[in-house]
C-alpha cells in the first residue's frame, strides 16, 4: 500500500513556537506587513463612487480601441510602404535621369504622342474624302455623353518626327556619347543631323547631346557655340541651366 | 439589481436566477466589502491602488450578479477580485514599461514608529515583496491568504474552489520556496556584515 504523501494541515509561521534562526527571520519577514483595520470611510467612499458610476457598460471605448490599433497599424503600414516604393522610384528615376540628362534636372514635359500615322501626300486626299465605315448604321445603343467630365488641360502640340532616320541618328549619337564614350563620333553624327534637320523635332535634344559631347572632349570653344545657339533657340528649353552653366564656365575658363 | 430576461434562458441558469432571487447587491457590499480589500491586499496589490480596486471588483459584481449560479459567493467574489488584481498588475506593468518606474509597496510605516523602526519595516516590506513576488503565482496565492491574511486551509478551498489537499499541497512547497529564499537572504545579509 503506498503511504499518503499530501502534506496535512500546517501551522502559521507566525504562530509557529520556538522558532529556528530561519523561521525567525521568515517570521520578521511576514511581521512587516501590518495588520489593517477595516475602514468604514473608504467602504463609504467606495459606495459613493459606484452610485456615481452608470450601471451599463459603455462599449463605445472598448470597440474602438480595436478600431484605433487597425487604423493605427494600416497608416504605419501604408506610410512604410510609401516611403520603400519612393525610395524605389527615386532611383529608379535618378538612373533614366543619369542616361538622359546628366546634371539637369528633368522638367514635366507634354507627352508625345505614341504613334503617328503618316498618310503618304499622294494618297492623302483619297482618305480624306472615303466614307467612314458604318456610319449610316444605327448604334444599338445610343453612347451618353458622360455626365462629369474633366477638362483636360491643353498640351502643347507635340512635335513630330517626321522621319525615323531623324530619331535614329540621335539616338546613335547618344550611344556613342553615353555608353560607349565615343565624342568624337557622337558629335559627327549630330553635326549632320543639325545640318540635315535645322528644324527637325529633336534639335533641342541635339544641340543640348552635342554641347556636352563638346564638353566630353573639352572643346570649350564649341561648347560655347552651343550653348549660345541653345539658349538663343530655346530660351526656356528644357537644359537651360546646363546651356548658361557650360557658357560660364568656359567663358572663364576661355578668359 | 439587474434585471434578469428569463424567456431564452437554459434550465440551469433560471435555476441558478432562482437561488439569486434573494441576492441584492447593497447586500452583498455591506457584507463583503472588507473581505475583498483584505483578498485584494493579499493578492499583492498596492495599498495606494485598495481603493479602485475595490471599485473595479464591485462594478464587476454588479454587473454580473444576473450570471452568478448562487452556489459559492464567496469563491465567485474572490475569482472576480483575481481577475481584477492581474487585470490591475498588466496595466500597472504597462505603466510601468513607459515610465521607467518600479511599483514599490508602499510605507504603512505606524505614526508611533521612529523614523529609524519606520526605515527599518520599509526595507524589510520590500525584501517581503520582492520574495514573493518571485514565487509561483497559484502558492504566492495560497501561501499570502493562509500567512498573511490568516485564512484556514478550509476557507482558503472554498475561495479558490480548490481540494482541501490541495491547499495543503500549495503551502508546504510555497513555504518551502519562500523559506529558500529568506536563506538565501540571511546568505546575502551575513555577507554584507562580513561574518
């Protein structure tokens, strides 16, 4: 038969007689704490208080603790993510400004429109007055204007490239000045696009990739001639500051 | 009193509003008010904060007299008023957390004591605390009712609706525990006075 272990009824050990060294320091211990006297006045005070209080529990406070953490937590969520993805799009944006524009900070431009249908001249009177396709068929469905419209705002008229040798030939002059660290060639190759298109759609693009292939071999004399031809025609152009940057800085170094 | 719908209650719990009928919670304040502040004293609160507690566990009582079953009031009281008291402990961490202050037992220093007898029961107050508030909750418990607050084993079962065994059981380790660590103190004390 197995013998029971539970411990039986025990004495206080502030009751406890002839106490060891131990119990007695165990003893002084729990004497610290003193006895306390009920007291009528805060069972009163107590009384009062809760005569003041409203029986039913307001739920507001405690449905919108919740409340408060989610929105609390959506905004920090949101805020981080805002401020990881402008870190993302900065970059990402400083490495197209550095291939396109070094130094210059890039301006809010109207967009170009992506295609442009060229109508050859000889056939462009035949398109002109073909007959539109379906026009005379009734719509199923007559199309509602649409109630709240939004102006817009007026761009302005987007240059087109008339040619796609245009385009190429800056676009290769652009390689060479960029990637493959060609001046020389690069400014060959806009000195016959200028000449061959004085008013050609990309001639800012030009005259601003030629000025800094001048800069590229330190030709500070073309630089100039550049970057007064620039500013003359485009006086609110889009590199502005690097035309009056490189005119100063070379007119001092010139001097 | 509450007021208690009986149409969509179970069998047992209109049984259990049928024992409470007679219960009135003027009656059970008068009654247990004393009780639960010497419960909540030896559950380790702080003397400042006996007050609010007390408030805290009535309003709870109040509030939940209609689901009380009617059979242990004492025992329903007393879990309340644990609730309340760890309920109380996390919020006062949580203060504790941002203010970067300990929450200390206070003086109950006697105004008849010397300041030296006053220094002297401060300290040893806060060794006591810190003993206890080191050892296992469920015998800190036990142990703080029974040498404390001078509760029986028995009354000690029925509040915490534990076996009289049970209680028994808790003490002896909890006595052990605690006696472990007033050695170690007398350890601590007889090095300092270089013996």
């Amino acid at each position: 038969m197995t013998p029971d272990l539970t411990p039986g009824p025990m004495v206080r050990l502030l009751d406890t007689v002839d106490p060891t060294d131990l119990e007695h320091r165990a003893t002084s211990l729990l004497a610290s704490m003193p006895d306390e006297m009920p007291s009528e006045l805060r069972k009163r005070r107590v009384r009062e208080a809760l005569i003041a209080r409203p029986q039913r529990r307001s739920w507001g406070p405690a449905l919108l603790r919740p409340a408060a953490v989610i929105t609390m937590l959506t905004s920090s969520v949101a805020i981080a993510g805002a401020t990881v993805g402008r870190g993302f799009v900065s970059r990402a944006y400083e490495s197209v400004r550095e291939i396109f524009e070094p130094g210059e900070a890039p301006k809010v431009v109207a967009s170009r429109p992506k295609h442009v249908v060229r109508v050859r001249p000889e056939i462009e009177p035949m398109v002109a007055s073909a007959p539109q396709r379906h026009a005379d068929v009734p719509r199923a469905t007559e199309r509602r204007p649409l109630r709240h419209t939004i102006a817009a705002p007026p761009l302005a008229p987007a240059p087109v490239v008339r040619d796609e040798e245009e385009a190429a030939l800056v676009m290769s002059a652009m390689r060479a000045l960029r990637q493959e660290r060609d001046a020389e060639r690069a400014a060959r190759l806009l000195d016959r696009y200028l000449a061959a298109h004085p008013e050609g759609a990309l001639v800012e693009e030009a005259l601003a990739l030629d000025l800094e292939a001048s800069l590229a071999r330190h030709d500070d004399g073309r630089a100039q001639v550049f970057a007064r031809q620039y500013l003359r025609r485009f006086p609110d152009g889009r590199f502005l500051s690097l035309a009056r940057r490189t005119l100063q800085s070379t007119s001092a170094r010139l001097q | 009193m509450a007021r208690t719908s009986t149409h969509d209650l179970t069998q047992e719990a209109r049984a259990a509003a049928a024992r409470n009928a007679g219960l009135e919670f003027a009656s059970i304040y008068n009654e247990w008010f004393h009780e639960v502040e010497r419960w909540i004293r030896a559950l380790g609160a702080p003397d400042a904060d006996r007050e609010d507690l007390a408030q805290e566990v009535f309003i709870v009582v109040r509030r939940k007299m209609n689901t009380f079953d009617g059979r242990n009031l004492a025992g329903w009281l007393y879990a309340i008023t644990r609730l309340t008291v760890k309920d109380h402990g996390r919020r006062a961490w949580m203060r504790h957390l941002f203010k970067r202050r300990a929450p200390m037992p206070e003086d109950a220093a006697s105004p008849a004591d010397t300041p030296a007898v006053a220094l002297e029961r401060q300290e040893e107050r806060r060794l006591l605390h810190q003993i206890l508030s080191r050892m296992n909750p469920a015998r800190r418990e036990t142990f703080a009712l029974f040498e404390l607050s001078g509760y029986s084993g028995e009354e000690i079962a029925a509040l915490q609706e534990i076996p009289l065994n049970t209680v028994w059981t808790r003490l002896h380790y909890a006595r052990k525990e605690f006696m472990t660590a007033v050695e170690a103190l007398r350890q601590r004390e007889r090095g300092k006075d270089g013996r």
